[in-house]
C-alpha cells in the first residue's frame, strides 16, 4: 500500500493503481471521456489531467494513465486544470457538437460555445470526405461525431480480435473507418464498439447493415434481453453467473478476456470444460416439471404473428414486480397500457387435437391474471372458457369475487385471434371470434390484448429420463405413480419418487406437498438404515449362460448388467422385482426365477388339480375331466 493525498485527503492506495482508480474508490470524481476498465490506459482525451506535486516538482499529468507512488499530493481542479478542461471542452464541442455527452461534460465545466468553428463549417480542401461520409462509405460515425479516442478501436482489434474497424487519416482528416471502407463482414454486430463509446456516436449499418441481436431472456420469457454472462433465475443453486459459449466472444475469436480481467476473485476461467459426473446415490427424486404448450401450434391464435397475443408465462413475468416492465402491464411496444384485455382458456388442453387432460392449474391462474389487470389497469377483462373449474378450498369464492369486480365471462371455446377489422370501432384491435354457448351467438370481441393460457405438457425428455431412472410414462408422457391414492410420490422402482407437476398438472400448493411427501420418504429409508427387498428374484447360471445380451435389453428396470471380462450376464438382486421377462426370453434357459421353478409351477398346478377332483392325484395320460365333472362321464 502507499499514501497519496488527493484533494487534501490522505488516500491508502493499492500499489499498481492509477491515481484515477484511485479517486474514483476514495469517492472523488474526475472526469474522462477516455477511460474503460478492459483497456490500458491511454489518455487520449485528456481531459481527465490533474496537477501532480512530487518530490518538489509539480507537473500536469492525466490521472488514467499515471500511477499512485508514495508522497504524491494531488490536486483535481485548480485553476490551470479547469482552464486546460475548458480548453479541451471547445475542441470537442468544435469537432462534435451534436453529442450530447460532450455538450454535458462542457456544461459541467462552465462551456457553453465553443469560439473554435465547427469542423462541418471549415473550407473545403476538395478531399471528397463529405462525399464519402454522405454515402457511408469512409466513416462509422454518425452526426454525433467522433472525438478519436480510439476506444472503439482498441477494444475490436486488441481486446476482441475482431479487426473491424481502424483508423486512417492524419491531423484534421483523421478518422475511424472499416477496412477499405467498405462495409464488412468481419464484423460480428456484438454491439461492444457503440456500448464503449463515449460519444455514442457509432451507426452499425455504417459498418455492417445489421442491428445487434439481443440475447433473449430465457427467464423472462423472451420479453427483455441478456448478455452472455448471466444468473439465470434469481433463485438459481448456485447463485452464480454462468457464461453462454454460443454467444460469448470469446469462444468465437479466441480474444474478451474481458469478465476474466476484471474479476477480483479470479473466478472465471475460459479454458474450463464441461464435465460429466457420475454420483452413487441410494435415492432419486425426480422433479423435472412442464413445459408450456407452444402456441404457435395454434395458427389461428395468431401467436409469433399478431405482437400483442401473449402467452401465460409471458403475462405471468411481465406482472411480477421483479420482471422486465417492473409489474407494469404493457403492449408489446413497451409503453402502451390496454384499456381491453382477453384471456382465452384451455389453448391446447382439453382438445382432441393436441392434448386430451385438463391442465388444471390454467382457470384459477386466469382469474388470478384478471385480477390484477382490473388492479393495476382500468382495463375491461374477458374470460373466454369451456368450463370453469374452481375446484379447491377458497377457489369459488375468489371465482364469484371476480365476477363482483366486473370480470366478463364467456362461456365459448375461442375459433380465431384476428386483426382483420370489420367495422369502425374494430380498427387497431385484436378481434377474439368465439361463440357464446350461453346466448347462443357469434361474438367478435376487440381487445387490445390477447393472453393465451397454453396447455401444461410434459417435458420434451421425460421419456427418456423415465427410460434412464427404470420408471414408465403413461400415454400423455408424464411419469407413472405406484398407486394414484395409496403411493402417489413412489414408483414401481425401488429409491426412485416423483414430485410435482412430471407426474401430471398441478399448481404450486400440490407440488409442495408432493415434494414434502417425498422427501419424507426418501428419510425414512436413510434413517432406516437397511431395507427388506422381496426375495423374488432372478438368478443366472453361468455356466449355461451364453453372454447373447438378450435379457439385458428385455429387462424394464434395467437390473441386469454384462460382465465382459467373463462373458457372462449377472442380475442385480436390489434391482430386480422378479417380472420373469428375462426368464421368458433367455434362449438358453439359464435364467431362473427364485420360487417360481419349472418343477415348483408343475407342482402348484398338480396340486390345483388334485383339489378339483378332491380323489388323488390322476394317472399318467389319464384325460381329465373339468372342475365338479366325474371323469367316468366323460
């Protein structure tokens, strides 16, 4: 550590610092137009210099690029230093006046015009730049202007080894320009070069004609961006950043090094790989939840093609205070509250096309979204519904409550979302066509908002988890209970449970208590310290055994491995429930199950018929009678 007094205050300074990290960690400001924590200190704009007393001397020096020592009293503002600020301020007001950022940092240091002309005002030198510049050809800078600072620069060439961009020029025809030019494709449209630049004066489709692409929230569903380091939900476990390969520049040029510099921690490291582990455990819960339905499956909806049909989950985020409008309910365009809003049930639930089963959780959560529409908006709210099904405690009474607040309800399975205007009042609307069963009539219903409630699917691999952990899927593909009422949270393998909505739809309360129940279960196991298993099970004579694999493949809870080093098949006795499936199928008949020998099943079924003739047993090729039939009347 060394001591430096800045402004009179003594400052314990890390060694290596330069004296403006150093104030800006004190709490002292200096101002710079120049300074990126990712790129070397370069001191282009100057304009964050400060008087520097040293060893008797004093000198003016910018403060980015000097640094601390032991003894050095600084001072950020005398008047020399405001005097060469004001300076710099009119060259910069000359040379970009339409910035507003630069209008802002002259304001700040008493600039209000600059007695310098304005470069758009010098004598033509016949150059042919206006030319050039008018078709976009020599420049990326827009009418902002450009103050050469060469961070847009550094940052594409030497941070992220793109090369997109460069200077040429020199004294006043000194510009920042794209090779040869010309637009390129070098360029990756990252956005880096106008997020760095202090002027904000660099047009993309000078460069490349393309916008950047914002990264879609998969958490937001999609309703605001992200970078490509990023937490992917609040609560996630870990609580940490995670970095998107696809998209992180790094992993497209090899260069952006930048997160990686700047964590204090030294947490990150690029050259990291994924690895898969394997874990011995006694217990499996799964709790993989749902997908939504993809509404877009439904064309006539209008979902992806109208921009104001949303979905459930997309409603669902925008009305949570901590989503991407801050609770505001909003258009697709951000600012336009709806003054009519139509939420349409069972999209893709309850349909012979797609997907059979209720979903359960999709009439109370309609009521729930109507309700806070009518309490944050004064929006006019429909419910277009097959059946209304409020069938838990409280359920009806927050069902009549909202029928009391002035929600419209319409009894009617919805045909079509249009933006097809029929009549006057229907211009700029959504037009909801649906049948109103309880009138007997065809509605059309404008809105300015569609909410569609997408069917609870299960996810898109619960079969092959389901095949992985040696448990079924039923026809619908969520994941099937040993018992619906006895069992609901085992499965019939041993140390596999289910929790929540993988073993069919239910809301959040359900799930809990699901999720409760089989935790439950899986400590009861552990606390009991050893486990019965049924003594029905299935044994391999290795000595008959051929190693075909046959039973490996038949085996549904996959209780029978292949030893290479012998050859051979072997059953694990844990696994196995004695289903006789590999003893069936075993082609040599090596497989045998415990209690259920060939000789044991002859001798039950000489016994069954022993007791139905109630006289012995029966001679060797003797015709038998049926049951309660003497075999002399035969």
């Amino acid at each position: 550590m060394v001591n430096v007094v800045i402004d009179g205050k003594r400052i314990a300074a890390e060694e290596g610092l330069t004296v403006l990290e150093a104030a800006r960690r004190a709490g002292i400001h200096i101002p710079t137009l120049c300074h990126h924590e990712s790129l070397a200190p370069y001191g282009a704009c100057r304009f964050c210099i400060v008087e520097v007393t040293q060893r008797g001397k004093t000198r003016l020096m910018t403060s980015c690029t000097l640094p601390v020592s032991q003894g050095q009293e600084i001072q950020t503002a005398t008047e020399k230093v405001m005097r060469i600020r004001r300076m710099l301020a009119e060259l910069m007001l000359a040379r970009c006046p339409a910035s507003r950022t630069v209008r802002a940092i002259a304001a700040d240091v008493g600039v209000k015009k600059s007695r310098f002309r304005a470069l758009s005002d010098a004598v033509c030198q016949a150059c042919g730049a206006c030319e050039r510049r008018r078709n976009g050809l020599s420049t990326i800078v827009g009418e902002a202007g450009c103050i050469l600072c060469g961070m847009c620069v550094r940052l594409c060439d030497d941070v992220l080894k793109i090369g997109a961009l460069a200077f040429e020029g020199r004294g006043a025809n000194r510009q920042v320009t794209t090779p040869f030019r010309e637009m390129t494709e070098v360029c990756m449209v990252c956005g880096a070069c106008s997020s760095i630049c202090p002027t904000h004066a660099i047009e993309h489709h000078r460069i490349r004609p393309r916008e950047p692409q914002p990264i879609p929230s998969e958490f937001e569903e999609g309703l605001t961006s992200r970078k490509p380091i990023y937490v992917p939900f609040p609560q996630a476990v870990p609580n940490v950043p995670v970095i998107d390969p696809v998209h992180c520049t790094h992993f497209k040029t090899g260069g952006c090094n930048v997160c990686e510099d700047n964590c204090e921690v030294q947490a990150i490291n690029h050259a990291m790989q994924d690895e898969i582990r394997e874990i011995e455990v006694g217990n499996i819960i799964l709790a993989t939840g749902w997908d939504l339905f993809d509404c877009r499956r439904i064309p006539q909806y209008g979902y992806g093609r109208l921009p104001n049909v949303f979905t459930s989950l997309e409603f669902e985020r925008m009305c949570n205070a901590s989503g991407p409008t801050g609770g505001r309910i909003v258009l697709r365009d951000g600012v336009t509250e709806p003054k009519s809003v139509c939420i349409v049930h069972c999209v893709g639930s309850r349909d012979a096309h797609y997907n059979q089963y209720c979903s359960s959780i999709c009439c109370m959560l309609s009521l729930k979204l109507g309700h806070l529409v009518m309490e944050k908006t004064q929006a006019k709210v429909y419910a277009c519904y097959i059946d209304m099904r409020p069938n838990k405690k409280d359920y009806e009474e927050f069902y009549q409550r909202l029928l009391e607040e002035g929600m419209l309800f319409v009894r009617g399975k919805v045909a079509e979302v249009t933006d097809v205007a029929r009549f006057p009042h229907e211009e700029g609307k959504l037009i909801v066509q649906v049948e109103d069963t309880l009138l007997g009539k065809q509605r059309r219903i404008p809105v300015d908002m569609v909410v569609l409630m997408g069917a609870l699917e299960p996810r898109h691999d619960a079969r092959e988890i389901g095949l992985k952990a040696g448990i079924s899927c039923g026809a619908a593909g969520w994941f099937i209970e040993r018992h619906p009422k006895l069992d609901p949270v085992a499965t019939m393998t041993d140390g596999v449970f289910i929790a929540g909505a993988c073993q069919g739809p239910k809301d959040i309360p359900d799930s809990v208590a699901q999720g409760a129940a089989a935790a439950a279960r899986v400590q009861g196991l552990i606390t009991k310290g050893t486990v019965m298993i049924e003594p029905v099970v299935a044994t391999v004579d290795e000595q008959r055994c051929s190693g075909c694999r046959i039973c490996n493949n038949l085996c549904p809870f996959n209780a029978i491995a292949f030893v290479a080093d012998d050859a051979v098949s072997r059953i694990n006795a844990v696994l196995c429930k004695g289903c006789g499936t590999c003893v069936a199928a075993c082609p040599a008949g090596a497989i045998a199950g415990s209690h259920f020998a060939n000789e044991q099943v002859e001798a039950e079924i000489e016994g069954l018929l022993w007791d139905a003739h109630g006289n012995g047993s029966w001679a060797e090729g003797e015709e038998l009678a049926p049951a309660g039939v003497p075999n002399n009347e035969l």
